[in-house]
C-alpha cells in the first residue's frame, strides 16, 4: 500500500474463521489494525488507519516540541525496503 507521500506499507491479513472477517495490521505502523468483510475493504481500512496514525503523530509530537524550543521542520522521503 502506497500513502500520498509515496510511502510503500506492507500489511498482513487473514481471514478469522470464526466471524468470517477478514483482519489485519499494518507491519510498519504500529496501532493501525483492523477488519472488514473483504480484502478490497480491509486494503482501505488498513490505509485509513495508516494515515490516522500518523496524523495523530504528526500533531500531537509538533505541539509538544514546538512549546519548548524554536523548532525548524524539513520533509524526510523515507524509501522503504
């Protein structure tokens, strides 16, 4: 999965025989998780989570810096292996 930074995440899924769902997590974010009744479906679930993670982050980690320090921000491209 590819985030609009360009970001390549991997997930892994399967499906729970018990409710007949499928479920999955993001590998490189941690708390991005999730379920859905198919893979079309978990595949944007798990992207939606992906991106509400690292908004929460992005927020919450700018707030916290920026009241101690004069802080400066630059954009870091991550290449994924």
């Amino acid at each position: 999965m590819k985030n609009a930074t360009g970001m390549t995440l991997t997930f892994m899924m399967k499906k729970c025989v018990s409710s007949n769902k499928w479920i999955g997590r993001v590998l490189e974010v941690p708390g991005a998780m999730s379920q859905a009744s198919s893979k079309e479906e978990l595949r944007t679930n798990l992207a939606d989570a992906a991106r509400t993670v690292f908004a929460y982050h992005k927020e919450h980690s700018r707030h916290g810096f920026i009241k101690q320090s004069v802080a400066e921000q630059e954009v870091l491209s991550l290449q994924m292996a």
